[in-house]
C-alpha cells in the first residue's frame, strides 16, 4: 500500500480510483492529477497491460501529462487520463464501456473521459449513455467529431512557429520533413505540409497507411531506421512514444523535432540536454500536439469549430513564448514550457 502511495505522490496526484467489475470484466484506473484549474479531462486508454503495475505507471504519466498540456493551451481544466486493462479487439463489450461509464459518473465530473488509443467514437457514446462526463463523440450528437484534424493543424502552426525561430521565415517550400507514422494525425499533417510545398519523407509499419500518403501526397517511403539519420530540416514523430533515446539520438540530422506523438523524450532531462548540446530546436510535445485536447474541450461549452481553431492557432506565439524564455533563461525548451504551465497553475492557487 505504502509503495501505491509514494508513486502517486512523487507524480503528485490528487486521487486514483480503480475500477473493478466482475459482471463486465472490467479492470480500470481512473488517474485524477490535478484539479485546480478546472475538472481533470483527458482521454481512456484501452491496452492489454503486461501488468497491472504498468497500467498504473501509463496512467499517472498521461495524466500528468494532461495537467501541463491543459494549462500552457490556456484551457480551464486539470489533468486526468483513465486506462482499461484489456486488448480492445478481443474483450471491448458494450457492456464493459457503460460500466465504466458509471465509474466515470460516480466522480461527478472531477474527471471527464474522452477517446484515446484503443477507443473509438462509437466506444464514447456508450459511456456517454450512463454518464454526460464525456467528450469526443460525433457531431451529430453535439459532439466535435474527430480530433485529429486538430491535432494535425497544431503541429502545422507549431512546425510554422519553429521555422521562425530557427531559419526566421515560415515557408515550408521545398523543406524536407520525415514523419514517423502516417496515422491519422500524420496523414492530416502530411495533406497540410504538401500543400505548403514541402518535401515528405517516412515511415510507417502499415503498408497500407504509407502507400496512401505516397499517393496522395507524394510521401517518399523511407526505412524507418534510415529515417531518424536523414539530413532534414524536421523531423515529426507521429506514432510512438520514447523514440528521442540515447540509441536514436547521435544519429539525427535534423534541425527541428516536432511531432505529435506524446512522451517523444525517453528521458525529459537527459535526452533535451542533448538535444540542446547538439543544436536542435525541439518543440515541446504537449504544446504542438494540444489541437485535440483544444477541440473536445469545446465541446463543455458548446462545440464551436471556429473558436477551436483560433485557439489551435494560439500554439504559434505559446511556442515563440517558449522559445524565447528557453534562450533567455538558458533553459532547455520542455523546461521553459514546464515553467510556463507550472505558473499558471501555481498563480490560480
Ligand atoms: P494512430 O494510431 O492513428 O496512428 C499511429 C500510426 O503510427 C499508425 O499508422 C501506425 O501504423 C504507425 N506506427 C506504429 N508504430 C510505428 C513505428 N514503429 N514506426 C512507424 N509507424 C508506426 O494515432 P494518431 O491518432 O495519429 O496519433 C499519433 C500520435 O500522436 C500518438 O502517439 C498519439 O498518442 C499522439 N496524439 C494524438 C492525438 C490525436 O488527436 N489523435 C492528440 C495528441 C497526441
């Protein structure tokens, strides 16, 4: 019990509920990290944990992750995130969702779930039906639809933000940018960067995925290893996690990172000094890939896409913010963002 304490308090939560039901099979932690600007709001993760102390240690981290992505996007909120413990494909019932729709409600909307890896629109409207904690359902149901399209315009204007600090100009024409993942943030994104007059090269592990960008948008298939050592201008993880680690590190070539993928750095402290040693400007992951979060969030206060777009458009002078106190400040450019969001927080105590 001790050990459960200490891991919630070294990531500093407020609450972790664990939701079990014999009836439906479910197995759920709903991670509520902070709530001091506003109710928690982060996405359900539904993965076939190795283990339930992994399960564990992916909520606290998305969590608090939420916290810090909701406060630099200037959005009212705190951070929270749930995981269900199972393989979506084999064991996802519409039974299992609605009861854990009633977990969420037992909370009274100190957190509010919304779609994540492993979850669909469809999944949210059955949670929906046993609780109006919920966000991320379809647009005719008052909803604000797919995430990803805004998701993908922030890290277009986050790309954008980042070409003026580092070359001072915005245009994409004929820069070369690698994208790991061709998901469906890295094909919005990549449907943005052609049409801006970039050059795209990448990687994906579904062929599929990667004929359909090399058709569309003239995407130049590359292996993935020889994707992260290719002389580019930007470089965007799009797919996983962890892939900025002491074995991919050396070997980049490219003078900017910026991706939607969350979590890019294995190690926050170790892998952004070397960045910085090595001269590349890296933009923060929670602020570039903030569109999404921006979007759902409208969704509390009537979804209106025209607002949600002026605010994903806001990630521009959030990052120039950011940038600027990072070179002032002599701090690496994740310590000046953390700064920021830490402020907000601390100020509206
Ligand atoms: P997705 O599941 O639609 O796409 C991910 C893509 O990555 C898939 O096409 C998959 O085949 C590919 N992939 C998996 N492993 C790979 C590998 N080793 N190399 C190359 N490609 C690989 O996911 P998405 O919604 O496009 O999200 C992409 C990333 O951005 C994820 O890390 C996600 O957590 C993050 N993110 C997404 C959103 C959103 O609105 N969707 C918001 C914030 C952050």
């Amino acid at each position: 019990m001790n050990e459960i304490f200490e891991k919630i308090s070294s990531y500093g939560h407020e609450q972790v509920v664990y939701c079990n039901d014999k009836n439906t099979g479910l197995k759920a932690i709903i991670a509520i990290h902070n709530t001091i600007l506003g109710p928690s709001l982060g996405g359900c993760r539904m993965y076939p944990y190795q283990s339930d102390s992994a399960a564990l240690e992916d909520v606290l981290r998305l969590s608090k992750g939420m916290t810090y992505k909701a406060s630099i996007s200037n959005l009212n909120l705190g951070g929270g995130k749930a995981v269900i413990i199972g393989d979506p494909k084999k064991v996802k019932t519409s039974e299992l969702l609605k009861s854990f729709g009633r977990f969420v409600d037992t909370l009274n909307g100190r957190y509010i779930t919304a779609e994540d890896v492993g979850m669909t629109v469809e999944d949210m409207e059955h949670i929906r039906s046993q609780s109006k904690h919920v966000t991320g359902i379809t647009q005719s149901l008052g909803g604000s639809g797919d995430p990803s399209i805004f998701t993908a315009l922030g890290v277009f204007i986050g790309m954008k933000a980042a070409l003026k600090k580092k070359y001072q100009t915005e245009s994409f024409d004929n820069l070369k940018v690698g994208i790991q993942g061709f998901g469906k943030v890295g094909y919005y994104l990549s449907k943005h960067l052609f049409e801006a007059g970039a050059k795209i090269y990448g990687f994906d592990v579904d062929q599929e995925r990667l004929s359909i960008v090399c058709k569309e948008f003239g995407v130049t298939p590359i292996p993935n290893g020889d994707l992260m050592n290719l002389d580019l201008d930007i470089f965007s993880p799009c797919a996983l996690g962890g892939i900025i680690n002491p074995q991919t590190i050396q070997s980049l070539k490219c003078q900017i990172i910026a991706g939607a993928a969350n979590n890019q750095l294995l190690d926050e402290k170790r892998e952004s000094k070397t960045i910085n040693d090595r001269n590349i400007l890296y933009v923060p992951d929670y602020v570039i890939n903030a569109g999404g979060l921006m979007n759902v969030a409208n969704e509390l206060t009537g979804y209106d896409s025209s607002k949600a777009t002026r605010q994903v458009e806001g990630i521009y002078d959030t990052l120039l913010e950011i940038f600027n106190l990072s070179e002032h400040q002599n701090l690496s450019t994740i310590e000046a963002a953390n700064l920021i969001a830490e402020k907000r927080i601390q100020d509206s105590k």
